[in-house]
C-alpha cells in the first residue's frame, strides 16, 4: 500500500464495497480489489469488510459507525488510489 497502513475500527465498525463486475463505472474500485484489498485486510485483519458485487449497480463504499450510523460515498468512475482515500477518510470520521 505504497508504505503505508491504514488501521480501521476505531469510530468504523464495517466497511462495504459495492461495484459491479464489467461497467466502466466500476474499474477504479476493481483494481482498488486486485491492488490494495490484500495489504488493507492483513494490516485489520478482524476488520470487516466486505466485497458486494452485483451487476448494474453504481460503485459506492459504505461506512458503518457505533450506534448503526453509516455513511457512503459515490465511487462512480473512481480511480484505485482515490478509493483507498474515500476509506482512509470514512476511518478518519467519528
């Protein structure tokens, strides 16, 4: 993860990755999947989180917080490197 780890699960309880297989919309978070998805589960590796694939659907990442709060963000035409920021800020959020 070019030098660095992101540590989850303080304020975040769970993330989840919704993309879909073969839209165009979608690429940025595949290769965000083939790139980053390993280094990020073995640096939380009882973190969940949680791959959705599903055709057709706009790619978006949610966030769970404690008290079943959550939040998402659009990850339509996202690059891999913009993903793992949208994340790196979801965990920043309280």
């Amino acid at each position: 993860m070019a030098g660095r780890s992101i540590k989850l699960g303080n304020a975040l309880k769970e993330l989840r990755i919704h993309f879909c297989q073969t839209s165009d919309a979608s690429k940025g978070v595949r290769d965000f999947v083939e790139k980053f998805y390993v280094p990020l589960k073995q640096a939380n590796p009882k973190f969940p989180i949680l791959i959705r694939e599903c055709s057709g659907v706009q790619p978006r990442v949610w966030a769970r917080y404690g008290y079943g709060k959550e939040s998402s963000v659009s990850l339509t035409n996202a690059q891999a490197e913009n993903v793992l920021k949208e994340i790196e800020k979801l965990a920043a959020k309280n």
